[in-house]
C-alpha cells in the first residue's frame, strides 16, 4: 500500500488537539476519475479524529486537493430541495434584496434563489456561475457586502474555516444572515453510512462546536432545520448576536457506528452472491470510492453507470471499473446493482423499477443471516 505524505490537522474550529476515533480502508482520492485502468493508484489513509476541546470531528489528515478540477456537479434532482431551501429563505428574510452563494457550482441554487426573488452573486473555484476561485478573506474584500449569503454542502470541504469567516464577517451586514447546510455527522453515524468520509470532506458536522466557532465572528444560530439530504443534513440560519438557540452537545457513538460499518459490509456481500453475475454499480459519486474500497468490492463490480459525462468513459478510482453511460444497462443487463449514490434511491427505484438493488445502510434490504 502507497501512502502519500500529508499533514496531521489541529482542530479547524478551536485548534484543540484531536484523538483517533475511526480508521478506514486508505483510498484514492475520490474525485481522481482516470482515463485508464488505476488500480495502482496512490492510497491516502483515511481516519477521523475528534476534538478533545470542543468535539468537533474532521479527517485526522489534510491531502491536497485540486477544488480547480473538482468533477462535481449538482444533478438536477436536488432541484426540489435547492426550491424548497431558497423559499424557505425568502419567506424567513422578506426584505432581503442580494445573495452570495459560497461554492456556486453549476448554480442550480442561484437559479432558485433568483427565481424567489434575489438579486444573485456565486463564487467557486471549479464554475462558470461566477469568478473560479475559493471564497476567501482576500476575496470578500473586494466584493460588495450582501444582504444574505449562503453555502451547501461546501464548509465540510474547507480547510481553512477562520479565513472563510474572516471573510464572511467582514462582509455580512449587521441586519444581514449566513445560511448554511452541511451533513449532519450524527445521521451519518445513526444509518452507518461511513462513504461520506472520503478525503474532500475534511469536516464531520455536529451543532455544539458551531456555537463558540460562531460567537468569534459576531453570529448566533439563529434557527434549525433537519433535513433529509444526503442521508440526514442540518441547515443553520446564522444571525448577528442575539438570543441564540440553546444547543445541546451530541454524544457520538462510535463503536455503534463501526458495529454498523461491520454489519454492512457482511450484508452487502451477502446479497451479491444471491444474485447472477454481472454486479454493478449504480452512480460514481465520492462516496462510491469509499464503499467499494473498504468493503473489498472492487474486483467484484463489472462496470459502473453514471449519467455524468464528464465521468463516463473513465474509471472508478484505485480500480479497472469503468464508468459507462446509462445505456449500458441494457446493453449488458445485470444481475444486481450496487446503489451507491443510495442518496437518490426513490427517484432511480421509480426510473428503474426492474432492477435488482443492493442498497447499502438499508433497513429494509439488511440480511437476517449477517451477524453484526
């Protein structure tokens, strides 16, 4: 096994020191699609450290990332919950006339927020919304101050949170809000789903270390709001101070979630050999980089779909799985389909009700005959 050198990282919220909690298989990074075969592909270690100071949860180690040539790009399907979020907003905030969205992508969201009403402004360092670059202090020094500004599912791939805040207090009226939505750390632990832990999100999200984080940038939570994306999210309406929310620490369960990790793995093997060859997989999202790595799938899976053209023609990461239009299915028809973007279950169960899935940290696909 390759290991790469990289940094150990002191707590990005308090710089308290942090304990190892969680090791995973190590993986390539996850976004790296190559064009050929790469089953040498360099492997990082993969652990999750906790704040011995404030519990906030992040990876243990800090691996460069080129954010400039992230293969990312927000699917269409997330439309009904970006209209969902952005009128929500409008309805909280009725006199608020300007936006920023931090980590703009391909602007599906600004696109809502516009629709609701706003005048809109994106940044991100891999877009065609606006300047492609990272939000930094340096940045929001040069920008008009925004009446609201708000970022989803991007503070858990920030390295440097004191910069980003730096900023988005220099620029945040005093009457003004930052909403924010980051997976929440304690559904991802409560459904077992570990594939969100792939070396671009280098943070783990939890309430209580946000409280003191938020109160050196002159903010408060405001309001939350538990949401279903991405397996269990929270979106937090931050304000300058006021009476904040009265927010209590969440404990962590650990060894329930590696119970949960070792259950999964058992179950989802179990299914496969129920089922006629081919197996494949069902989406080539960074957690699938992940799954298949630490469940030792990786010379199991005959190819992969994704309707991600960007994707289509290369490989899973670390393996010789190619990534095949939707087509494919019916060209090679397969036995069973590993549902690793698992997130949009209900939407590819309805578009392809033929198919037989093995859907990963479902209660209702789990096997009798696996022993946790």
């Amino acid at each position: 096994m390759m290991v790469s050198k990289y940094e150990s990282s002191p707590c990005r919220m308090c710089f308290g020191e942090g304990r190892v909690m969680l090791s995973l298989t190590p993986t390539p990074i996850a976004n790296n699609f190559a064009a050929e075969p790469d089953t040498q592909a360099e492997r990082f270690t993969l652990q999750l450290q906790q704040c011995l100071r404030c519990g906030h949860v992040q990876l243990r180690h800090k691996v460069a990332i080129d954010w400039g040539n992230y293969q990312y790009a927000t699917p269409s399907a997330n439309i009904p919950h970006l209209r969902s979020a952005a009128t929500a907003i409008r309805h909280r905030y009725p006199h608020f006339k300007t936006a920023l969205e931090i980590g703009s992508n391909n602007g599906l969201y600004l696109d809502e927020l516009k629709r609701v009403g706003f005048d809109v402004f994106g940044v991100d360092p891999c877009t065609k919304t606006g300047p492609a670059l990272p939000f930094s202090y340096d940045f929001a020094r040069k920008i008009p101050s925004p009446d609201l500004i708000v970022a989803n599912n991007v503070l858990a791939h920030v390295d440097d949170l004191v910069d980003v805040f730096h900023g988005i207090d220099t620029i945040l009226k005093d009457d003004g809000a930052l909403v924010f939505e980051v997976q929440y750390f304690p559904a991802m632990v409560e459904r077992g789903a570990f594939d969100m832990i792939y070396h671009e999100h280098r943070d783990y999200h939890t309430l209580a270390p946000w409280v003191p984080f938020l109160k050196r940038w002159g903010m408060i939570i405001a309001h939350v709001e538990f949401i279903p994306t991405h397996g269990g999210s929270v979106r937090v309406y931050c304000e300058r101070p006021g009476i904040g929310l009265p927010i209590v620490a969440e404990e962590i369960d650990w060894l329930a979630f590696k119970r949960k990790i070792e259950y999964a793995q058992c179950d989802v093997h179990a299914q496969i050999h129920k089922f006629r060859e081919p197996v494949v997989c069902f989406g080539a999202p960074a957690k699938a980089t992940t799954l298949l790595h630490h469940f030792q799938l990786t010379d199991m899976i005959d190819y992969c779909v994704d309707s991600t053209p960007a994707k289509q023609g290369r490989f899973l990461p670390g393996t010789k799985i190619p990534i095949h239009p939707m087509s494919m299915l019916k060209e090679r028809p397969p036995g069973a389909v590993i549902l690793t973007a698992w997130n949009f279950e209900k939407e590819i169960r309805a578009q392809y009700p033929d198919l037989n899935f093995i859907v990963p940290f479902s209660e209702s696909t789990m096997s009798k005959g696996c022993a946790a």
